[in-house]
C-alpha cells in the first residue's frame, strides 16, 4: 500500500514539474525581452542616478542629484504640468468613452460605421495627429481660426499662449484617446448579463437608473484597467510636444517624459535625467499599486 502511494506521489510530482518546465519555457523568450529592455535599464537608471557630470566623465555624488531635482523649479513646474494634463484628460477620456460605447451599444443602422469612426484616431500615430492638431490651431490660417472668422471672431494664439496651449494639448489627447478605451467598454458591455436589465425594465427602472444602479458598477472591473492605462498615457504620450511646442512657451506645456529627454538628449546630463526617470517610475508605480491594491477590492468581478 505504502509502495503504491509513493509511486503515486512520483508520477503526479513529475507530471507537474514536466508541466512547469514547459510553461517556463514558453515564457523564457519573454522573460529575457523583458531582463534586456525593462529590469535591466531600470537598475542602470537607479544606479547612473547616484552619478553627475557630462557623459565622459562621471562622478559619484550619492543623493546630491536628487536634492538639486527637487529644488529645481523647472522640474515643479514640469511635474505641476503632467498633473494638470492627467487631470484634464483622463476622467474626461473615460467618461467620453463609457458614453460613445453606450451609445453605440444600441442596434442601430450604421452603428458599426459610427464605431469605426470614432476609433480611427487610435490608429493614427501621435506625431501624424500633432500634424493634423497644428493645422487646426495654427493662428489665422489655421481650420480653428478660420471656423470662428465665420462668426466674426478670432481665436489666441492656442500654441504660442501658456494660458491655452495645455488646453488645446489636453483636447488633442481626449480627442485621440476616447475612441480607443470605447473599444474595452463596448466589449465589456457585451458581456453583461441581459437578464438582469430584463428584471430592472420589469421592475420600471428608468434608463438613467439602470444606468447608475446595473451598468456602471458591472463596468468597474473594465473602468479600473481602462484609467490605468489613462494614467499611464497622460505620462508617456509626449511625441506630440517635439512637432508641435517643444515643450513651450516658457515650459508651459512640458510634460515630465519630454523633460527627461531634454535633460538627457539636449543637456547630456544623464545622471539628472536617471534621477528624473526614476521619480517617473516610481510614480507610475505607486499609481499602479494604488489602482490594484486598494481601488481592486473594492470591485465585485
């Protein structure tokens, strides 16, 4: 009895480590992308940002990179910057997206066309949009401008004013990013269980209630990953900054990952930009842990 169970015990351990070893090895490749392009040049980060000087010859200066980042009031400024845009583009992104989707969730003709046009700025690379954004808000010529001569006014100078040109930049964003994240939303609302609208329109619930009380709160397993991924693009989405402001007027609308690439590509002053890398990291980081750790459990799946 005692020889069964024990050769039992072996065939079940080896069909189990042979399976381990397999899903290890589908996951190899990805694990040495991941060592060589993310955990790598992380750890280099953090170490270079425990160095000053130009390029060729560094020095190690401990945390005295760090004390002159956080005095630095460009850097403020850069951070206030990102803030501002986040806010300006993230809950009205979601809140765009969860109504086109709504919307466009309905059976009506030509609803997949209505789809397809609200996502074809997805598919559009940032740096062609910038482009396209730049016509419109160029002074006098631009389609802006020209749309309000119609009406016998005229605009600012949208990219050249440090009063608007977070606001046009913020615009261009929702604009680009709304049609994407309606796309997890739509797929999401076609998975919710029709049975229980069936029992609310029974019951005499009215659209809006149906709304707050059944598809919003069914929605928030999709809302969380989908303002993560809002958060993580209002910080990473500065490609249109190089067309069309450089990150002005007077680092008006410069936003922390351009900054870094100035700091590092202009300036050649990579150890402050390790710094600057790092602080972005760990912002991204603490964003994350926050959404899954505490905003996660107070989701029903």
């Amino acid at each position: 009895m005692k020889t069964t169970n024990q050769k039992s015990f072996k065939q079940r351990f080896s069909r189990s480590f042979r399976q381990n070893i397999f899903a290890y090895t589908l996951l190899l490749p990805s694990f040495i992308f991941l060592t060589l392009f993310t955990f790598y040049p992380t750890i280099k980060s953090i170490q270079l940002s425990f160095y000053s000087g130009p390029m060729t010859r560094l020095q190690f200066s401990g945390l005295d990179q760090y004390k002159d980042v956080f005095t630095d009031e460009i850097f403020r400024k850069v951070l206030w910057n990102n803030i501002i845009f986040m806010i300006g583009t993230v809950p009205a992104s979601l809140f765009l997206a969860m109504y086109l989707a709504i919307w466009l969730n309905k059976r009506m003709k030509g609803s997949a066309l209505l789809r397809t046009s609200f996502f074809y700025p997805t598919v559009i690379p940032l740096i062609a949009v910038a482009n396209i954004w730049l016509f419109i808000y160029t002074p006098q010529y631009g389609l802006l401008d020209r749309f309000l001569d119609v009406f016998g006014g005229s605009g600012p100078n949208w990219l050249g004013d440090p009063n608007t040109v977070m606001i046009a930049m913020i615009i261009m964003i929702i604009w680009k990013d709304a049609g994407f994240f309606m796309i997890f939303y739509l797929a999401g609302l076609q998975n919710l269980p029709r049975d229980v609208y069936e029992a609310a329109t029974i019951e005499g619930a009215k659209p809006f209630q149906m709304f707050r009380n059944i598809t919003f709160p069914l929605l928030m397993p999709t809302t969380l990953f989908v303002l993560i991924v809002a958060i993580t693009n209002s910080f990473k989405n500065v490609d249109h900054l190089y067309i069309m402001t450089k990150g002005g007027p007077d680092n008006a609308s410069n936003l922390l990952l351009y900054y870094i690439y100035e700091v590092a590509f202009t300036n050649w002053d990579l150890g402050k930009a390790a710094v600057l890398t790092v602080i972005l990291i760990v912002i991204l980081l603490s964003v994350t842990a926050f959404n899954y750790l505490y905003l996660d459990r107070k989701i029903h799946y």
